[in-house]
C-alpha cells in the first residue's frame, strides 16, 4: 500500500459500500459535461466546495483526504484556479495491483502514478491560464484520482481568501476571490466546507462568514478546524466543534496539519495521521469527541452526506436534464441538418416556399398563431380597413359631395387598396417559417419576389376601381329602387318645410317658398343618389381588392415562387446559410449529445438508489 496511505484499509473498506452507489454517477456526469461545461454551467451537479483562507490548511486537509502530496505549497497563494477533485475509491480486484493513479480532465487518457508530476501538471496549467507571478483565473482544473485507499467524493478546492494583493495580482484580488467562491457556493446543490484555522480568531472566520451568506441556515455547511494542536496552551475548540458559537446543521470536525516543517522533512501521510491519532486520543478535552475528530471522521462525513445528498437532488436532477433536452431539442430544430445531396436542398426550399405560402394564406384568413393579441393584423386588420376606416371615408356630408361629385369618391377607394397592401408586406415579413432564419440569402430573394407580386397585383386592382368609379359616373340610374325619386322628393321637402318655419332656412336672400322647396328636393336627391353610389362602392371595392390582391395572392404565389425561385443553378446560392449557424449547429449538436448521455447515465441506476417516492 505504501507510507503515503490516508488511513487503513479497514477504515476505508467499513466505509466505501456507503455512497460508492451514486456518487460515481455525478463523477460520470462531471465528465460528460466537461467538453461544453460553459454551455451548461446553469447545471449544478452535487460537489463539495473547499472554502477558507490563505493559510488556512485547506490544502493539508485536501492531501490528508487523498494520502497524498500533490498540491501546490508556498508561503502565498498556492490555489489559484479551482481544482474540482473527483476521489475515486477503486476496489482491490484480481489483477489489480492497487496502485494509485491520478488523470487530468485536460489530457485524458494520460495516467499519472507519481504525484510529484501531478503537482508540476497543476502548476504548469494554472500558470498557463493564471500567469506565473500569483495571478488567479476562473477556470476549472479538472483532476481525478484513483485509489483502493480513497473514499468516493467530488471536492472543488477554490482560491484562499486573500486581503494583500501580490505579484500581478490586482488590487481587487480579494473581492474577485470571493466573487468566484461565492458562483460556487451559492448553488443549492453544493456542500460547503469551510475551513478555519484554530489558532486564529474562530468566530470571525472569512470561511464561516462566507459560507453564512450563501446557506444562512447552516443546512450544507460542514465547519473543518484546523491546527487544533498549535493552539495557545489553556484553550481548546471544544464549544465549536459542538456547534455552540456558530451553529451548523451538518457539524463540526476537527483535524491535526503537518507543518511546514513536517512536510520539509517529507513526514509522511501515515506518520501524520498516526500523530493525529494519539493526539485526539491523548487530549483531555478531545478524547471524548471522537466522532467529531480526525481526517478519518472528515472522509467518512464528507462521504455519508455527499451521498444522502445525492440521493436526495437525483430526481431533480434528472427532470432537468430531461427539460435542457427538450429546450436543446428544440433550439437545434431551428438549425436544421446539414444537407448534403443535390436532391436533398431542392427539397428543402420546396419545402420552405410550402411553408411560407401557408404560413401567408393563414395570416389572411386570421387562422395563424403568429397573429398579435396585442394589435389587429392579417385578415383581421383587412376587414378592419374595409368596415371601419373606407366605410369612414366614404360618409362625407352633402356640400362636399355636391363640389366634388362623385368622382372624389376615387380617393379614399385608392386609399383603401394602399392600406391593404401595406398590411400584405407587414405580413409577408412576419411569416413564420422556422428553416428561413438559416438561410439570408433566399429570406432576401423571397421578399423581392413577394414584393414584386404584390406590387403587381395592385395594379388590376386599381383598374377595377377606376372602373368602378367611371361606371357609377357615366350613368346616372334614377330608377334605383333605393333611390327616393322626385316625387317622393317634394312630399319630404314639403313636410320639412312645414314642420321648420324659421325664416334661417330661406337663407340670407328673401325666396318664394317655390324656391325653397326646390333647393330642398336638390339636396334631398343627390343626397339619395349619393348614398345609392356609396353602398356600390362599399361593396364592390373590397370585393374588387380580395379578388385582385388578397385572394390573387394566395391563389398563385407559390407558383409565382416556383418559377422564381425554384430553379435547379440556383438552389445552392439560395440555402447559403450564415457562418455562425454552422457553427451554432455543431455547438448545440454537442450540448445535446452530451445531455442525451447525461440523461442516459441518470436512466440507468437503479430504482433502489433513488429515494422513495
């Protein structure tokens, strides 16, 4: 097994059947996720987070936990990018030597049995993100370690807290520190262990106040405090490790360091935890907290509550998993599938002109989902113009009728057909179809053509208006069974006449009552006959625009599209697609590989791993 084991194989043997269930399923997702981590950061898997200060023993902790050297030492900051630690217990198997391994998430495949490299590897890739002069990056180091001797857990170690800064780090260092372990801390599926020195002030710890603010009820906290031996003779941590100062719901644990001097003089793993050993066993106030002392205790806690967590956030888990699939699903149906035949692009703009000309012939007809319930538009707007704003135009009084003629009812029928054509462009830039946000250059040939066509069709609508006003213009029909008829014409004007005797009516100028009837029956005829045109025109030019423009359009634009788009030497221009919808393809292609074995990974265990429901 060799001096450098954490502690002996029958501890770890009386603790590894608890957790070795589920915690290697997070291990496996960690590494699933770690090609798109950054896409799926909003994923928070179950790990415990090292948190305390610079000097604290966080990295002693960390060793003690493996049983073995590996990190960085300094007398500065020694973590400067996070290190997300995966310890996995490995069961001694026939053929299996024992051997302990560590592999980089970053060289994968490349085993390392001597941890002094280990320690070289992760100074060289924190320099290589961090600089060499103490600077600190965000970036994740990805580390695994392999060992009959370990017990399952995922650790993340994170930068010590730091006040001073050194070297090139800037003068913000301290609140950029805990900026980062706070992105870490805060997520509800993270255990928090913070780790405070005992020879320092323990209720003003940087790590416990930390740990405070993100989880106030002290529910995924675990205290570690260090150095217990080296704390100033008369006074112990006994009321801390018992939860009486700073309470926490997951406890206290207490553990012995080597020293610097220890690890100069190369102490070894098994030397220092015998030390830790006889310490707590030797203690007058410690021997009767026994299960609150020592790396031991540490692992076997860190485990037990990694893996009732685990079970604990699995479901949910796995149901959102389930939910970034779908919403992955969905975002790459929008990108659609490279095409690679001849055959297969002529296909797919067949289909987009399809689409697009039933997504236009539902937005006439007010069937389309992508009409506003915040404004009219479509085919409602349409028979808003005809029913509301024409049929306002159109109800001019009497004088003016009688200066303009019939012929200024032109007007506000043209008016009328350019309304409708403005609501036919808005809706042809509003069609949804979900293939044409891939390709620029047929969304920009489609809209000249459509363009184009409706322009076109404006024009026998504006003839058939034209038209209509000449007709009603050239033959004055005084036998229209709607028209009042002279006649009945001077019964009406006689009464009115009568019923109103103020001499305002015969005008400024003094007139025979003759005179008065007459300019009475005038205004009262063309009055009648005005409205005969009128409810003609309002008729017959909506009419007259739906069969022309409106109901043209959905007739034969895409025949129109066939013979001007579809043509086989222009196909590959027109499904062109924009660089970075390539490449958002790929990427999103990979975030839902990765999700669908993420997904897999959670189907496959096991009923009795999950809590009951």
């Amino acid at each position: 097994m060799g001096e450098e084991a954490s502690f002996s194989n029958k501890n770890v043997a009386a603790s590894t059947t608890i957790g070795s269930s589920v915690i290697p399923i997070i291990n496996r997702l960690q590494d699933i996720f770690s090609p798109v981590d950054g896409e799926l950061s909003k994923i928070s898997l179950p790990q415990v987070a090292v948190v305390g200060s610079q000097s604290s023993g966080k990295s002693s902790v960390l060793e003690a936990l493996v049983g073995r050297d590996f990190l960085p030492r300094g007398c500065d900051i020694c973590t400067r990018r996070p290190l997300a630690l995966m310890l996995v217990n490995r069961p001694r198997n026939p053929g299996d030597d024992g051997r302990e391994w560590a592999e980089f998430r970053h060289l994968p495949g490349k085993r390392f049995f001597d941890f002094t490299k280990v320690r070289q590897e992760i100074m060289a890739e924190t320099n290589k993100e961090a600089g060499s002069n103490r600077g600190v990056s965000e970036k994740q180091i990805g580390l695994k370690i392999s060992s009959p001797n370990v017990l399952n857990m995922t650790l993340v170690d994170l930068p010590g807290i730091t006040k001073v800064p050194v070297g090139d780090q800037p003068t913000d260092i301290e609140a950029r520190i805990r900026k980062m372990i706070m992105a870490y801390i805060r997520q509800e599926n993270c255990i928090i262990l913070a780790v405070s020195p005992a020879n320092s002030d323990l209720a003003t710890s940087d790590a416990l106040q930390m740990a405070r603010e993100a989880d106030p009820t002290g529910s995924r906290t675990i205290g570690v405090i260090t150095k217990l031996d080296i704390m100033d003779r008369g006074t112990n941590a006994c009321n801390f490790l018992l939860g009486k100062v700073v309470p926490l719901r997951l406890g206290y644990v207490g553990v012995v360091n080597r020293s610097q001097e220890d690890i100069n003089k190369n102490r070894s793993m098994q030397d220092a935890l015998a030390y830790e050993k006889n310490f707590f066993r030797d203690h007058p106030v410690y021997n009767g907290l026994s299960d609150r002392c020592g790396i031991p205790q540490l692992a076997k806690k860190l485990n037990q509550i990694l893996e009732q967590h685990i079970r604990m956030v699995l479901p949910g888990l796995k149901s959102e998993l389930h939910s970034r699939l779908n919403a992955v699903a969905k975002e790459l149906q929008k990108y659609g599938d490279v095409m690679e035949s001849k055959a297969e692009k002529e296909t797919m703009l067949l289909n987009i002109l399809t689409k697009y000309c039933e997504a236009f012939s539902a937005m006439v007809d007010g069937r389309s989902q992508e009409i506003s319930t915040k404004e009219l538009s479509g085919g409602a707007r349409i028979r808003y113009i005809f029913q509301s704003i024409f049929v306002k135009t159109l109800e001019v009084p009497f004088e003016v009728l009688v200066r303009r003629q019939i012929a200024r009812l032109l007007d506000p029928c043209l008016q009328c057909l350019r309304f409708v054509y403005d609501e036919l462009i808005k809706m042809s830039h509003a069609c949804a179809v979900t293939e044409l946000q891939r390709f620029p250059v047929l969304r920009r040939h489609l809209d000249d053509v459509m363009g184009k066509f409706i322009r076109d069709s404006v024009r026998p609508a504006e003839r058939m208006i034209d038209s209509l006003i000449e007709i009603e213009m050239d033959y004055i029909n005084s036998s229209n069974p709607n028209f009042v008829g002279g006649k009945k014409a001077v019964e009406v004007a006689m009464q009115q006449l009568k019923s109103s005797q103020p001499p305002s009516i015969l005008g400024p100028l003094e007139m025979t009552e003759q005179e008065a009837v007459e300019i009475l029956v005038t205004k009262l005829l063309l009055q009648s006959y005005y409205d005969v045109v009128r409810k003609n025109v309002q008729d017959l030019v909506p009419k007259s625009i739906m069969h022309f423009l409106v109901n043209h359009a959905k007739r034969n634009l895409h025949n129109t599209f066939i013979q001007k788009l579809y043509r086989e030497n222009h196909v590959e221009e027109l499904l062109q697609e924009h660089d970075e919808v390539a490449a958002n393809r790929r990427q999103v292609k990979e975030v839902s590989l990765v999700l669908q074995q993420a997904v897999q990974t959670l189907d496959e265990v096991e009923s009795e791993y999950l809590p009951e429901t």
